[in-house]
C-alpha cells in the first residue's frame, strides 16, 4: 500500500485525506487544477458562519449536501469527516492519504492558525480563528493534536477492509512521497508541499 506504482486506472473521483495541516486542501488544489477536476472541501460544506458545526446542527442537511456533490465524476474532495468517510470511500476510485509525520503536521496547524488569527483571515464563510480561542476543543490547533492517532487508526482499518481492497490508495508518510503521488496522477512534478 505504500509504495506508488502508474495504474490504468482513470483518475476522476479522488479523495485527499488526513488530520489537519497534513496539506489535503493544497495537494487537491494542485490536482483539480491540473486534471480540471471539480475540487469539494468538505470543511466548506460542513462549516457554517460562526463555527457552527453542521454535523450536529444539521446532520442530514451535511450529508445530503456531501452526496450531491460526489454524485457526478471528475471531482477531488478533501476530508475525512467520520459521518459521510463510508459514503465518500465508497464513490472514490483514487484515495490519497496523507500520512506525515505528527510534528510536520503539529507546526503547519499551528502556524496556519496563528496567521490566521492575527490576520483576521477567515478559515472558512464566516468562520474566523483569533488568540482568545485558537486552542479551542473544535479548533484546528487542538483537533489535530487529539485526533491524530484515531485518525491513523481508523483510516489504517479502512485501507486494510476487505470492503475497500480493489481501491487504490495511495499513503503517503512524507512529503516526497506526496511528490511522488503527484507525478503518478497527473505527471507533473512541480507542485507546491504543505499549507
């Protein structure tokens, strides 16, 4: 699983996954706009103004929102929100894992967040990071660190399901290897690393 090869696979439905600050949103950018793809962030879909989470204000509105945008082909999405992960693995013929390292991923979300939050820049429509709250449960500082592991661990027992074992996934443990990914899709290789 580790170890990238060409397939003939056709690479019209791919999904980007990973804790935050591992660079889903920056490596599907890359990839959308080099096989124009429709790019889908999940976050966008699931954040409302003010930080209100739809999974618990709107569950059903999320998901069904999530499975109108990956109804068609030729999309990238980035996420790995446990309440639609079956449906999106299900459609998805390309999964990209970006498996780096805990302190690569720890000092991109730290420093992404403490931009953001002194910039006044919003994460999302509405949704602002600022000093008071920036290690907030819900917040991507905190998130990361909590649910580093899980993440790993659930997304480890996905790839190895007898569900999942005709999708071809990519896991990348560093950032050559998201390099190496990039060129196996879409055979450039410059591209931009991280967030």
């Amino acid at each position: 699983m580790d170890r990238l090869t060409r397939r003939h696979t056709e690479p019209n439905r791919i999904l980007v996954i990973g804790t935050a600050g591992s660079g889903k949103s920056t490596l599907a950018n890359n990839i959308a706009q080099n096989l124009n793809l429709k790019k889908i962030e999940l976050d966008e879909i699931n954040w409302r103004p003010n930080w209100d989470n739809r999974q618990i204000s709107d569950l059903d509105g999320f998901k069904s929102d999530v499975e109108d945008a990956i109804s068609h082909n030729d999309w990238v999405a980035t996420g790995g929100y446990m309440s639609v992960r079956e449906m999106l693995w299900a459609r998805a013929n390309i999964i990209i894992w970006l498996d780096l390292p805990f302190f690569t991923v720890f000092w991109r979300v730290v420093s992404r967040s403490l931009i953001r939050a002194l910039g006044g820049k919003e994460t999302f429509t509405g949704c602002k990071e600022n000093l008071s709250d920036i290690l907030a449960w819900d917040k991507p500082i905190r998130w990361s660190i909590q649910s580093f592991n899980e993440r790993r661990q659930s997304f480890e027992k996905m790839a190895n399901s007898e569900t999942y074992k005709e999708l071809l996934i990519y896991r990348c443990k560093n950032t050559k290897m998201v390099k190496e990914c990039y060129y196996a899709l879409t055979g450039q290789r410059e591209i931009i690393i991280g967030e």
